[in-house]
C-alpha cells in the first residue's frame, strides 16, 4: 500500500523514533559528542561503524540501481572508514552477524532511512573531532565529514519523488529493523570490548 506524497519520509521519522533514540544513546556513541570524547571511544566507534557496513555495503549499490531516479545512487561508507581506521589506534573490528536479505526495494527505502539520516550527525560531530582530536576530512574523519556530499538531501528529493511506488510499511519495517540490528552490532563491540 503507498502513501500521498509528502508522507513518507514522515512515516519513516515517526516509526522509527523509539529505535533512532535509543542507537543514539548507544554507550559506544554518547561519547562522541561528550568534551572527554578521547582517541581510543572514537577509534571504538569508528571500528564499530566498519563492521556494520562491511556485512550490509555488499549488495547496497546493486540494489540501488533499482531507484528510477536519476540523481540518487548509495555511496558506500566503508571505503571512508578504512581510510580513518588507518589513521587512527589500532582497535578490532567485529563483523557484523546480522546480514540484511532486501526482498524488494521498499525494504532497501527503509534501510536508505537510516544510512543516509545518519550522515547528518557529521554536521555536529565533525567540528567537534576537529577542535577536540584535531581530526578532519582528510585525516581521520572522512566518514563524519561524509553529510558534505549532500546525500540525505538527493535521498529526499528521490523520496519526494518516487514514494509513490513504495510500500511504506514494508519500507518502515526494514528501517526499524536497521536499527536494531545496529544497536545490536554496537552492544556486541561494547561486550568484546569489556571481554
């Protein structure tokens, strides 16, 4: 079943929001934003963002090939945080586990949600890497510095125009479910990370 236009992204905000905070009051990311954030929390976060998208990057340009639209194509994150993890304290990664199987493209939307709302947090984080860690775009943070490409803002406009062929609620599953699966992923790093 498909919305009006216009109500997507809103669903997806909506019927994500418990999920969304609780990711962001993750132990693994608080320190982030926190004026004791040090080396080694960022370096943590960082090698935890790199197991994430390792399992989930592999199919994400295939399938967004998909997208009838001709200014929005995924660009893969992992690159970016390989780049950073080689400039930061060696700190393990831990693979994800949890492996997204995408059905439709709807379920891909969903997903898209979050991977690309997630750039945003770059606007307030990069600044603070840079003034806290001396840490900047080409040295330690790309991923952070990533919301520089405008992503999220091609993402809407795709939404605004596409939502039609999308199911939402198939679409707001698969984005609630990325962000459990996330907040799974970190709570393992936390629990490798305190072994």
């Amino acid at each position: 079943m498909t919305k009006p236009i216009g109500n997507l992204l809103s669903d997806l905000r909506d019927g994500t929001d418990i999920e969304h905070r609780l990711v962001e009051k993750h132990p693994l990311l608080v320190p982030l934003l926190a004026p004791t954030l040090s080396l080694e929390q960022y370096s943590q976060a960082i090698a935890a963002f790199t197991g994430f998208f390792a399992t989930l990057e592999p199919r994400m340009q295939e399938i967004s090939a998909d997208i009838e639209f001709p200014d929005y194509r995924y660009q893969p994150r992992l690159p970016l945080l390989l780049e950073d993890r080689a400039a930061l304290p060696g700190c393990a990664v831990t693979p994800c586990t949890l492996t997204p199987e995408y059905s439709s493209v709807d379920e891909f939307i969903g997903t898209l949600y979050v991977l690309e709302g997630a750039t945003q947090g770059g606007r307030v984080i990069a600044p603070l890497l840079q003034h806290r860690l001396a840490l900047h775009e080409s040295a330690g943070a790309r991923y952070f510095n990533f919301y520089r490409q405008r992503s999220w803002e091609k993402f809407q406009i795709m939404l605004e125009h596409c939502q039609q062929r999308y199911d939402y609620r198939l679409a707001v599953t698969a984005a609630r479910a990325t962000f459990i699966n996330l907040r799974s992923h970190l709570d393992r790093c936390l629990s490798k990370k305190g072994a």
